[in-house]
C-alpha cells in the first residue's frame, strides 16, 4: 500500500532552505579552492557537504552551475594559468602543482579552456606584455545557478509544483531485477530480458510493478561500467530458488519520497531528474535521503502512441535535520 500526501511546499522555510544548501555547497568549493592541487574525490566532497553521495553532483551542479569534477578542473586551470604567468616553473612543475598527473591531461584541459596549450602562453608572453589578461578575458563564465526564489512570489508557480509533486510514504517491496552494466541509454536489453522471463512467470504490469533503478553516479563511476537494475516486484511466497539461474532478487528499501510523474520522450527523461534536484528539492524542506531513486515505469514507450515513456520518479527524501 502507497500512503499518499500531497505536498505543500514550507512558507517560512523556503528561504532558509535555499541558504542551507548554498551554506553546504559553499563549504565544498572552499575546501576545493584550498586543496584543488590534492587529488579529491567526489566522496570525499559529498561527505564535506552532508548530502547523500548518491545526489551530491545533481545539488552541487543546482548551486554551482556545473558538476563538482568540471570546478575542481577549472580551479586547477586558473591555479595553472597564475604559476604559467607569475613564475618560472617548467610547465612540468605546473602540471604537478595544479593537481594534474601529467602535462598531456594539463594541455588538453587548458586548450579546451583557452584556446591554447601552455607553452603557447609562454611563448606569447616574450612577444606580448599584456597576453595573460588578454587571455583570462577568453575563460568561458559557469552557467548562472538556477534561482530557486522565482516562485518564492509567484502563486501560479507554487501552484503548479504543488500539484505537480506528491509526498509518498512506500513499504519495502521484493523484486527479481537483470542487472545491465555500461551506459544508462543501454537499458533496452535488461528491459527485454526482464520482460520475458516476467511473462514466462505471469508477472505483468496489471498484477505487478516495472522499476528502474540507476545505482551508479556517472561523476563517480566510468559510464562503462555504470550499474543498471531492471526490476519488478513479487507476488508473496513466489519461489525464487528454482529462478537462480535466471534473475537476481534484492528487496528495496520503502520509506519517504517525492513523486514526479513524466511523460515525454526517454532522451528527454533527465530532465525530470533535473527538475527535482535543481528546482523543487533545495526549497522543499526536505533534503535527499541515502538511498537511490526508483523509476516506476507506467507503459511500453515502444506501445505509446505517440513513442513516449510514463514514469513515476521517486526521489528519497528526508526532514531536514
């Protein structure tokens, strides 16, 4: 059974927090300007900021318009940039003190920041006294963080969030998955498989629910062997023993969620998750919980109409502490 509320966004904690996740995401980039020439990791990151690992880039890339690897890559540029132009290092020294692990991976960020490899920059430098502030004119500005108060005042936007998202509380729940490993956009494959062996044991959608769960963030984890499991829940006392060789079977974890309901095209479906983390989550006085988000799938895309996916996305939340 799903208990179902809707939501009704916190009136005088909307605000503050917005403040709280700035203040959380704000501690993350000093210690990342303090440290950008050390080798971090994106746990390390998450847990400076107290969010769930799991949904640490998604809130980072809300605050900070870009994803937490591509600022530690910038602060390293601009580090490399400064000792490029106000000292003598070889531009082998430079790569090590800015926190790259060679000159090759430096001159291939710094060109695609730039326009040009480091020793171009020196090279420029005897010819051109002012070249170094010709070329921090040239760095491409983060994109702007999204404003989170634009509904602050604006009902008709309230509204609409409102209706748009429902608080759940949701039991734990047995599903036999197939596990698809490498990229997200790959997921057909797990699907299919699922889908027949799931009609071999009369599980349909009518009886039983379809769900997707991406288990792997690709800032942390190489797109390759990113972990995918296609999944659909289990009737009471289904025997899973003699289907070993066949499925996998996990149970998972109920609790609170917010809900989105989408319908649109597959490629198009990050924009839900965008839509949650960048917009609805920082003023909805809750934060993401430890666990992954489910994608509860409604319909075949390939069976629509109009080709497009139904899917309820569950984020997992929390009161804020």
């Amino acid at each position: 059974m799903i208990f179902v509320l809707h939501c009704t966004m916190n009136e005088p904690g909307d605000s503050a927090m917005n403040e709280e996740y700035r203040e959380r995401i704000g501690k993350v980039i000093a210690y990342i300007e303090d440290n950008s020439s050390q080798p971090l990791r994106l746990d390390e990151l998450a847990e400076i900021s107290h969010f769930s690992k799991y949904h640490f880039t998604r809130i980072f890339t809300a605050v900070a318009g870009m994803t937490p690897m591509a600022f530690v890559t910038r602060k390293r540029i601009e580090r490399a940039l400064v000792l490029l132009t106000e000292t003598d290092l070889t531009i082998l020294k430079i790569a090590g003190e800015s926190g790259f692990e060679s000159v090759s991976v430096l001159n291939v960020h710094f060109k695609r920041h730039f326009g040009c490899t480091p020793s171009s920059v020196r090279s420029s430098m005897q010819k051109h006294s002012n070249f170094p502030s010709l070329l921090s004119n040239k760095q491409a500005e983060p994109a702007a963080p999204a404003d989170y108060n634009k509904a602050e005042g604006n009902p008709l936007l309230r509204r609409a969030w409102d209706s748009m998202v429902e608080i759940r509380h949701i039991p734990e729940v047995e599903v036999a998955y197939i596990r698809h490993i490498g990229s997200y956009l790959d997921t057909y494959s797990a699907w299919d498989k699922l889908k027949r062996w799931a009609a071999q044991q009369g599980l349909h959608p009518a009886n039983q629910q379809f769900i997707g769960i991406s288990l792997d963030d690709t800032e942390f984890v190489q797109e390759s062997v990113c972990r995918y499991d296609a999944c659909v829940t289990l009737p009471g006392g289904f025997e899973r023993e003699v289907h070993r060789k066949e499925a996998e079977f996990k149970t998972l974890s109920g609790g609170l969620y917010a809900v989105y309901s989408y319908y649109d095209t597959v490629d198009r479906f990050v924009l839900a998750y965008d839509s949650m983390f960048s917009v609805w989550l920082p003023r909805s006085g809750y934060e993401a919980d430890d666990r992954p988000c489910l994608e509860y799938c409604l319909n075949d895309p390939a069976q629509d109409p109009e080709g497009k996916c139904r899917v309820d996305l569950y984020v997992p939340i929390k009161q804020e502490a």
